[in-house]
C-alpha cells in the first residue's frame, strides 16, 4: 500500500539515499536496517514530506504522494515517530498528546489521548508531567503514542529504541509486536538488526545510500556474510 520507487535524497551536492526502493504491503511490518549514515532517516523523512525527495516516487493507496507536506502525509494516514523523539519538552504528557491531534475533532481528540494515556499505564500517571522530565523509556512512549494520535494507517519508525537501557528496549519490542499483532502496518528502522529481523515480514538492508540486500526477516537473519559485510559485529 506505501511504495517507496527509487527514492533519492539529497542535501545540496550530498546525496544520501541513491533510489530506494521498498514496498510496505497492508498488515506488515518491514524492517530497514544499515549502519550509521547509510541514509535511513533521509528516506523516512522524504517519505513523511520532511524533505522532499530529489528523485523518485511515493506513493500510497495508489496515489503519487511524492512531494506531499508532512501535514498532508498525517492526515492521509501516514505518520512517523521521529529519531530522538522530538516531543515537546515545555508542554505536559497530556499536552504533547492534544497537541499531536491537532487535525482531529476536539472531542474525538480527547477521547483519543484518554485512550492511549489508559492503554500505554505509564503516560496516563504522568499526564501533567512536563515531558522534559520523563525518562527517555517513558519520553519513547510518548512518541509512539503521539504518532499514534492521528490514528495512522502506516506507522514509520525512526529507531525507536534508540539510547535505552535494555530492560526500557525490551518494552520498545514489546509494543512493536502489539502494533504488528495488532494489524498495525509499519516501516521500521532499528539497530537491534537481529531482533527486528526476527519481528518483520521484510527486510531490506541499506549501505552508503542503496539497498544491498532484501529478503525475509528470516532470510537476511541467516546471512552471516551480508552482517559482516555491512553491519559489523554485534548487529
Ligand atoms: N540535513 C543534512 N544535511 C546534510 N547532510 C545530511 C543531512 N542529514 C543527513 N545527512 C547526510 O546524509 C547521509 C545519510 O544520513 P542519515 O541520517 O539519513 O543516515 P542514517 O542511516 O539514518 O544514520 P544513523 O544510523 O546514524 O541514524 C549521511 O552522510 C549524513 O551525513
Ligand atoms: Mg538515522
């Protein structure tokens, strides 16, 4: 349903992503894995209109997005938690949330934070709590439940378990596997290589702005060769 057709990315003379391409089928969870700078966020961020893209298309449901606002790209369905959260510090639990709903109804957007505040226990008891006093696990779940906010119908994440301690990591899992249990579609970048391959449907390997590899989860979770190639040890 989101089709990513040769995607370039580029900053000025340096281009980052040389034509991805990646298809995020209804239901599904696709991972996309690679080392630093190979151009990751770059692609998620065109994807969502944060930068448009320098080649290429994006379409979803059948249209060609490419180019769309990111505004435009939320209310069509698609949302991304960004790398390093980017919640708003100054503003409550409560307050990130409304202010994430902002496209939705007033009432629609109140009964829709009370949800995620029940459903995710942690945000509902720090509710008033200005979100740059949250710890980095909790401030995770804010970001998640704030993407959440505009009920997407494809969630990109944007290593969501980044610079958390394990036990803070296993939960960032945890809710992915209820996302995807859930029928949640998702486009997921993490550096916990072998954990997001055992989780998703697709894989696709990024280096240096390509593609390298793609396959299943299981399938690109056997190539020992292509983690030495590209990912280094300890992926
Ligand atoms: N705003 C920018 N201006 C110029 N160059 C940029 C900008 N953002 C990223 N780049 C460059 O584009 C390339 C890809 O960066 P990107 O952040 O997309 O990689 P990444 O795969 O997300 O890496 P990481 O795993 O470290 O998050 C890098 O060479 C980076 O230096
Ligand atoms: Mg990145």
């Amino acid at each position: 349903m989101l089709t990513l057709e040769r995607v370039e990315v580029a900053y000025g003379s340096v281009r980052a992503v040389h034509g991805a391409s990646i298809s995020v089928p209804e239901g599904e969870m696709v991972a996309l894995i690679g080392p630093n700078g190979a151009g990751k966020s770059s692609l998620l961020n065109a994807v969502v209109g944060l930068h448009a893209p320098s080649g290429g298309a994006i379409r979803w449901r059948g249209t060609d997005v490419t180019g769309w606002s990111p505004q435009r790209m939320l209310r069509a369905g698609v949302a991304l938690v960004p790398e390093h959260r980017r919640i708003l510090t100054g503003l409550t639990t409560e307050e990130n949330l409304l202010v994430a709903g902002i496209l939705t109804g007033g009432r629609t957007r109140r009964r829709l934070a009370a949800e995620l505040m029940e459903r995710f226990e942690v945000l509902g008891r720090k509710r008033s709590t200005p979100a740059g006093l949250l710890s980095g696990g909790e401030a995770q779940q804010l970001a998640i439940a704030r993407a959440l906010m505009s009920r997407p119908d494809v969630l990109l994440m944007d290593e969501p378990a980044l610079g958390l301690a394990p036990v803070l990591r296993n939960q960032v899992f945890d809710l992915l596997g209820e996302l995807a249990a859930a029928g949640t579609t998702l486009l997921v970048v993490e550096q916990d290589a072998h954990r997001l391959l055992a989780m998703a449907d697709t894989a696709h390997i990024m280096r240096s702005g390509d593609i390298v590899a793609s396959g299943t989860g299981g399938e690109l979770s056997a190539r020992e060769d292509l983690f030495e190639a590209f990912l280094g040890n300890g992926t």
